[in-house]
C-alpha cells in the first residue's frame, strides 16, 4: 500500500491494520509542553498562569491519547516527570503536584477514563522520592486510580513518574521475588513487579527535538521503531501519527526484506550515489541557538538528482 492511501484510509480501517501488525505499545514521553503553551497561548496573567497552564495541557493530552488509541495502539506509555525537573524550583515543583493530582482526579481525565476504558498504571521510583515530602499524598492518589479502574480492559495507560534508574529497583524486586517463591523470575516476572501487569515490548517510540531513549525499563528489544518531532509533542496531529503509522506497519518492514544482490547495476548505482551524497551526514545532529535557548536538529539526507527524479515519477 502507498503512503498517500494509507493516509486517507477511515480511521477503522487503519486501526484494524494496526491491530492486525500486533502493534499494542506506544511510548510517548511528552515534551516541550512549556514552549507550546507560550506559543499557544500567550499572556496569561501572572495570577491565573498555572490553571491556565494546567487546564491547557489536560485538554492538550487527553485529545492525543484519544488520537494515538483511536488508530489502533492498545498501550500508551508516557514518561511523565523525571528527576530534572525537581531542580526547577519549588513553584514548578507545587504545579506539578497539582497536575499530577489532576491526573487521577480531575473530572477531565475521569471521564477519559471511562469512555475509553481505560485501565491506569503508574510505574517509576515515585514512592521513593515521594515519601516524606509535602507531595507524599498523591501516593495514595495513584494508589485510588489504579484500583478503580482496575477493571478496565480496552487501553491501558502507563505514566512513569521518577524513573531516574531502575536498576536498583529491578534488583529489590528480584530479591522479593525470591524470597517468596524460592527461584530467581525470568524477565516476564520482572516487568510484571515493575510495571504492575504483563506489558510487551515497546513497539514504537515518539521523542521530540534530542533523539533519546529513556524511562521505559525492560521493554526496549531492539526492535522499537523510533520517531522524534521536530516541534514540541503537543503539536502531533492526526496526519503525522498516520505518516509514523505508515512508516512502521510498511516502509521498515519492507526494507528488512530487501535483497541487494539481485537489485540491477543501474540501481546499486544509485544507492550508492545516496550514500556518496550523504557520506558526512549524521541524524541526530543539530544545533543550540542562544537566542530561543533551546536545541533543534539540523537537516542531514541529501537526495542525489536521480533519486529526486524517481520520487517525482512515484516510483520507489
């Protein structure tokens, strides 16, 4: 199937492709809300700044949970809060506790919730660096959302909250593990003990701006389709969550089965005119600029003009 079909397929058509492919998990780590809310929102008053902030962003992130389980993902892991952000003071620090409250008590996300079925799981080293601080009573918060919508059985939504490194944690685990069953778990008894339930490998993963990897513990096997955006994650809209859908069901899944040594001499030609033209170009590669204090990355593929020309005539 060719991208601009897929792009234009009803909605259940393509979620019942992406079911169809077994792709169940999305991690999809928020981030850049602060700079899409300036922009999206400019001058609010000092006074009224946080519920605006807050209110603006529960809206922002039910809508893209809806997008992103609407096309077919069963799971959605969303890193929501790491250790950095503690070091940004005690006022962010007091508004993210009341957004972190929100999530399990705001009428907003309830409703969420419960049209869509969906059952809440919080994963991370929260308890650790919660417990005996001012915020160690949103423990019994999350504690209250899991329980109620425990029953829940058609998505699943993951938030990582303080996963600085679990490796310690995983290894605590282990140790409870033995001690009550008296033999060491394999690693579907781990993700259990962490993650609350089974959870399978993490199929594709969407970063924005720096390509980094984070915050999802033993679910990473080598075979996550990465995608990072270009603008902040509140700005993904139907048509780039299609063009990533695309890209994981078709084009990579292609590509693993090509044979080169059949391909003619003309087209090993050409490949290798890619590869000339992008001899110094790495992805990932981008720039600080000290103005807007913050980085973006910087263009790297050059297509050689044949290659342009054979995209123009719609061949692959």
């Amino acid at each position: 199937m060719d991208a601009e079909t897929f792009y234009n397929l009803p909605l259940t058509e393509i979620a019942q492709q992406v079911r169809a492919a077994g792709t169940k998990v999305c991690a999809f780590p928020v981030k850049g809300t602060r700079r899409w809310f300036m922009l999206e929102h400019p001058s609010p008053s000092p006074k009224d700044y946080a519920s605006a902030y807050l209110n603006a962003v529960f809206t922002r992130h039910i809508a893209l949970y809806k997008l992103i389980f609407d096309h077919g993902i069963e799971t959605l892991l969303t890193p929501s809060f790491d250790m950095p952000l503690m070091e940004r003071g005690d006022a962010y620090m007091r508004m993210a506790a009341e957004g972190l409250a929100a999530l399990t008590t705001h009428p907003l996300f309830q409703n969420f919730y419960d049209a869509y079925g969906v059952r809440v799981r919080f994963y991370g080293e929260y308890r650790q660096y919660l417990a005996g601080t001012p915020y160690a009573y949103l423990l019994d918060l999350f504690d209250a959302l899991t329980a109620r919508t425990q029953k829940h059985d058609r998505h699943r939504l993951f938030f990582g909250l303080f996963v600085h490194d679990a490796a310690e944690t995983i290894a605590n685990l282990a140790v409870c593990y033995y001690r009550e069953h008296g033999s060491t778990p394999d690693k579907q008894a781990l993700v259990e003990a962490y993650y609350g339930e089974a959870v399978t490998p993490v199929d594709i993963f969407i970063g924005f701006s720096k390509l980094r990897v984070f915050d999802m513990p033993l679910l990473m096997m080598g075979k996550t389709d990465l995608y990072f955006t270009v603008s902040p994650s509140l700005y993904l809209n139907q048509q780039q969550l299609r063009a990533i859908l695309y890209d994981h069901l078709y084009a990579r899944r292609a590509s693993s089965q090509s044979d080169y040594s059949a391909l003619p001499a003309e087209e090993q030609a050409l490949i290798k005119s890619f590869y000339d033209a992008n001899m110094e170009s790495t992805l990932g590669i981008g720039t600080w600029n000290p103005q807007w204090q913050f980085w973006y990355p910087l263009p790297q593929v050059h297509l050689p003009p044949a290659l342009i020309e054979k995209q123009k005539r719609g061949e692959s």
